[in-house]
C-alpha cells in the first residue's frame, strides 16, 4: 500500500441512507428583509454571500445539472460544463431540458472569463485552478460547490469528506431554500429516499467483497471508504475490501487489489464505453487473474453514477439491478 494512503480504526463505516438530516450547509438570513435575501451560506469552509435570490445559474458538470434539476431549478439554468463526459448518464427527460442550455468550455478547459461573461448569479460546480470560490466571489458571483466533495482535494478545508446519500439531501434542501424551489425539492428527496429503500431493502450484495475502480490512460485508482462508490456497496450488503483506507480515491496497482482478490469489482468509466472500459482493466498486468475476471463477475458504472450527486441514487439502482451476484 503506497505510503500516502491512510487507513482508519476498525470502527464500522456508518451508511447514511435514508437520514435527511446531519450536517447540512446551513443558510442565515438577514433581518429585516422579506424574502431571506440576503444570506451567508457555510459550504465546503466558506462563507458564501447570497445578495438575491439567484435567477441565473450555470452547473459545473454532470451531477451539478441532475441535482439543480431535481431541485426544480431547470427554468433558472443558464450555462453547463459537462462536455468531459462524452455521454452524461443523464435521464432522457433532463437530456430532453438541458439540451438548450449552452454548454460552456466545449471548445476546451472552462476559463474564468468564459464563465464570467455569462453573468450567473449562482455557479454550482467543484473548484479547479482557475475557477474558485474567492476568484468569483472577487467579481460579485457566488459558488457553492455539492456537500459531498467538500472536504477533498478540491474543497479543503469543511466536513470530513466522506460522501453519502444524506449529502444529496442536504443540497437539495439547500437548493430549494436558495432558489424559491423548495416544494420541488422537497418531493426529489422523498422520492429519492423511496427508491434508496428499494434498492437496498434486499441487501443484494451481502456476503460478497468488493472493491470500486478506475482506470486512467496511465494510473489505476481505487475507492475509499469517503467515497460515494464505497457508500453504495456498503448500502447493497458487499464488504469494500478499501473500506479501511481514509480516502475517498488514491492510487492502486494491481498488486494490492490482487492481495485482497474482491468476488465483485466495480469499474466506474469517466468517458469510455462500457466494453472499452472492461478491455483497458484487463489490459493491466495480472488483472485476469482476479476471481472477480474470472467469474464473469466485473461491473462497469458511469463514473458520474458514483459521484456525489443525485445521479448516485441512479447508480445505486444501476448496482442493486446489475451487478454480479455469484462468486
């Protein structure tokens, strides 16, 4: 195990599945004003300004879109940065919305100014180089990044980090509050709660080990226990043979998947097909040797179905449907 792994005590990983509550981001609103404008919001260590209720907004990526839709925010969607996923797994009705929304940083990366010129009043995305809460804050434009990535790489300094599904709670509830939706909102979390239960209710991994993947042109990474991948396998019964390490991604060779010979391996794919991805896992030296190859028993996700937006209720479902039940 390389050196920069963490590993945590032998506490059992707690799944969030149906709470709502925890630590949401909270707003706290001005006195005096009539309609909770303006507000601060505490999210992923910083404190945002809302100066009005936000009319203009433009989703960083995949999950951004699905939950600001789920939080019945479409109307108020006017720009899009998902074209580093080839085909987004979206639904065929939020395909059907987003499809005249402008797609921002097609022509390349996303830059400040790109983004700037469409005048959002709100930007929901992960912080990048470029583009960071302080950078726009600077220009009067507020960000808020989705509770699960706080905490990681490219949110420091909030939460511990680990993702679950009372995170997508949380931010719909945050969503609805922010932009006057909350009704809408408040029905996706009920709706979603249904379908979590459902999906997991029959524990359809249990007794199986298990780990989640992904596969780079030139790395191999596995999933922690802080991960969303790794909140979902707990939630079907499977035993996350990563569930130890205090990560929510860190890079793996196949020496250490191999030690720990999982009877089910979950390949997450960011932009290759299914097949493609498969092939490239078993590309790597060794990988064919694993009991999960050997049994038929690899699985391949959309990588946004295991992130940590409203598409990881997707991507539960995906699972509990899908994945190789035998040794």
């Amino acid at each position: 195990m390389r050196s920069g792994m963490k590993v945590a005590g032998a506490a059992s990983v707690a799944v969030l599945v149906l709470s709502g509550c925890g630590a949401g981001d909270s707003a706290g609103r001005s006195p005096g004003t009539g309609n909770g404008f303006p507000t601060t919001v505490q999210n992923c260590g910083h404190r945002v300004q809302i100066e009005r209720k936000p009319e203009r907004v433009v989703a960083l990526g995949p999950s951004e879109v699905t939950s600001l839709y789920s939080a019945g925010a479409a109307g108020k969607l006017v720009g899009r940065d998902d074209a580093g996923m080839k085909s987004a797994p979206y639904t065929s009705e939020i395909r059907s919305a987003v499809r005249k929304v402008p797609q921002l940083g097609s022509g390349g990366e996303l830059t400040r100014e790109n983004l700037i010129a469409m005048q959002p009043d709100l930007v929901v995305g992960s912080v990048s180089e470029s583009i960071t809460p302080e950078s726009l804050e600077a220009v009067g434009i507020p960000m808020l990044s989705l509770r699960g990535n706080c905490g990681s790489n490219h949110a420091p300094g909030a939460s511990d980090g680990t993702a679950d599904f009372a995170d997508v709670f949380s931010d719909l509830r945050l969503y609805g509050r922010l932009l006057g939706t909350e009704p809408q909102a408040s029905a996706a979390a009920g709706s979603m709660r249904e379908r979590i239960e459902r999906a997991t209710s029959t524990a359809p991994l249990r007794g199986k080990t298990a780990a989640a993947v992904i596969v780079f042109d030139n790395s191999l990474e596995a999933y922690g226990r802080r991960s969303m991948a790794h909140t979902q396998l707990a939630a079907l019964g499977a035993k996350d043979v990563f569930g130890n390490a205090d990560s929510r991604v860190f890079e793996a060779n196949m020496e250490e998947i191999a030690a720990r010979n999982p009877d089910v391996l979950m390949i997450l794919s960011y932009s290759d097909t299914a097949e493609a991805a498969r092939k490239k896992f078993l590309a790597l030296p060794g990988a064919s040797n694993l009991a999960a190859a050997r049994n038929n028993a690899l699985f391949v996700q959309p990588y946004e179905y295991s992130s940590q937006g409203t598409l990881s209720v997707n991507g539960l479902e995906n699972m509990a449907r899908n994945m190789p039940r035998q040794h």
